[in-house]
C-alpha cells in the first residue's frame, strides 16, 4: 500500500503544494490574496480610466 500524495501548481507562484490544502488552489492565503489584488487592480484601473479627480495643490 503506497499513499501518493498528489500535489497541485500554485497559480500565483507556480510552487508546488499538498493538495489537501484548503488554500486551493494557492499555496497559501498570501498567494490567494495577490490573486485578487490582481484581479481588484485590473477592475480598478477600468474604473479610474477617466481622470475624474482634481488636485487642489
Ligand atoms: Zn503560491
């Protein structure tokens, strides 16, 4: 009886890790939270496209 332990590619850093991680399917929260500062980024900057705000100084 062999116990094969299966391991997943982080999306984020491409690191290798155990898939029975509830990080899935990061590595880690840390990964999972630059994921989404990416994808938060990629909507903020369509948001602000339009300069709409004024410098006072
Ligand atoms: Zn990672």
């Amino acid at each position: 009886m062999s116990k094969k332990i299966k391991f997943n590619k982080c999306i984020t850093c491409n690191k290798e890790f155990d898939t029975n991680l509830d990080t899935k399917p990061f590595c880690s929260k840390r990964c999972s939270y630059i994921d989404l500062n990416n994808w938060l980024d990629e909507k903020y900057l369509i948001n602000t496209n339009e300069e709409d705000y004024e410098r006072d100084f």
